[in-house]
C-alpha cells in the first residue's frame, strides 16, 4: 500500500496507463525529469529493436518485459524526442516531452495484446449423398421424423430379400427416407436402383437421389433416397427397389 503522499506531490503518485497494441500505434507521453517512464510490454520479451531520437532521453531495459525511459537531471526546458520500438507484429512510435508539471504525467504505460480474433467455423460440407446430408443434419441439429416401420419379404427361387422402411427424415428444403435391405436367404446382391412414387390409382413419380451404404457381411444394407423439393401431402406412397432378384415394392 503506498503511503500517504502530501497534497502537492500527489499528482506526481505512479499510476498506469493502459495501450491496446495495433499494427501500428502512435502516441505520446510528458516525462517529468527524474521521475521516468516505464513501457511494459506483454509477456515474452521486450522490442526487438529500441531506438530514441534525442540523446538526452536514455532508455534502459528492466527484466524481460519493461524499457525504462528517463532525462537527463537539469533538463528544464522542454524536451521532445521520438522512441521507436517494434515488438513482434507491431510497430509502435511514442513522442515522449519532458515537464516540469504532473498535469499529463504517467509513470507506466501498460501495451496489452489484441483480443484473439473469432473463430469463424469453416463452412460445411455440401455433402452429395442424401445419406450423408441426413447424417450431417442429424450431428447439427434437431431432426424431426417420421417413423414408418413397413416391411416386405420377396422371394425368388433359393433367394429372399427382406425390404424395411424406417423413417422420413425432414430437413429444411428437404426430406430423405431411410429404407434397408437384408439377405434372408442367399446373398443380397446389388441393389440397382430406386424410386418412390405417390398417388393411390394413378402413381406419379417423385425425383429422388439414392444412396447405398456398402453390404456388410451380414448381408445388410441400409439405403437414403434425398428428395428435393420436398414431397408435401402426401397420403399414399410407393417405393420400389431394383435389387439382384427384381424389384421389391413396398406401399404405406
């Protein structure tokens, strides 16, 4: 605690100013003859390069962080000398006068870093599977469905296909229906395509884009069909899948 100071010496009490460092920054600071000036500079080191342009301003480095500027005793004319520093990205001009008055008199100035700048999220991904755009949605945000659960078992010869509709993911601007595929018995084979349609007499087809994950060894495979623009009141629909045995269809 600094004791108490008669009442024509306390405006000469230290006290700090604070600097926001900037690319580049010009200011000034009055000196009273032997009292000085301290720069403190953030954590690291101080300027890398230090120069004053009046010989009877010295200046003297104090620790790891701090420059301290003082005049020379008896200097009482006004002085003005310029103190050039660079530390690291930043370049920073101080016009330093000398007085005899504690009306402008700051012991320590204080540099501080830049506030870090904010963080911008990349931009997301444009995902080209519908499977991949549902995932995607799902990690982002809420994901409002709709479950189905509709199951088909097709048979041909030694092979049956079991078809499952799942859900109706809806996403703004678009909606993508989940449906697998399983190998009951034999292999599952490739799946060659799929469409879905609406309508209860007279089908009309609604564009899609499919997309398959890979058959697993258990012979599963779960599929997305992306429908842009969305499907909007829809009471009837029709999905047909073009797998190795024909296609299996699947109503709700």
């Amino acid at each position: 605690m600094m004791p108490a100071l008669p009442a024509s010496l306390r405006p000469f009490a230290p006290h700090a100013r604070t600097v926001l460092l900037r690319p580049y920054r010009a200011l000034a600071a009055t000196i009273v003859p032997d009292l000085g000036l301290r720069l403190i500079f953030p954590s690291g080191a101080p300027p890398a390069r230090f120069a004053l342009t009046n010989p009877l301003f010295q200046a003297a480095r104090l620790g790891r962080r701090a420059i301290l500027i003082t005049v020379a005793r008896g200097a009482h004319k006004r002085y003005c000398g310029n103190a050039f520093m660079d530390w690291q990205a930043f370049y920073v001009s101080l016009l330093v006068c000398t007085s005899l008055s504690a009306r402008h008199y700051t012991s320590d100035i204080l540099f501080t870093r830049p506030p870090p700048p904010k963080m911008v999220p990349p931009p997301r991904r444009v995902h080209s599977s519908p499977w991949a755009r549902a995932w995607a949605y799902a990690a982002f945000g809420p994901l409002p469905q709709v479950v189905i659960r509709k199951r088909v078992i097709v048979a041909q010869g030694a092979r049956t296909i079991a078809l499952r509709v799942r859900r109706l993911l809806l996403m703004p601007g678009e909606q993508v229906l989940g449906f697998a595929l399983s190998g009951v018995k034999g292999p599952l084979g490739l799946i060659h395509g799929a469409a879905l349609y609406r309508g209860r007499h007279k089908w009309q087809r609604i564009p899609a884009t499919l997309s398959c994950r890979p058959p697993t060894p258990s012979r599963q495979t779960a599929c997305a069909l992306a429908l842009v623009p969305p499907a909007r009141h829809v009471r009837r629909w029709h999905l047909v899948v073009l797998t190795a045995i024909g296609p299996v269809r699947l109503s709700w």
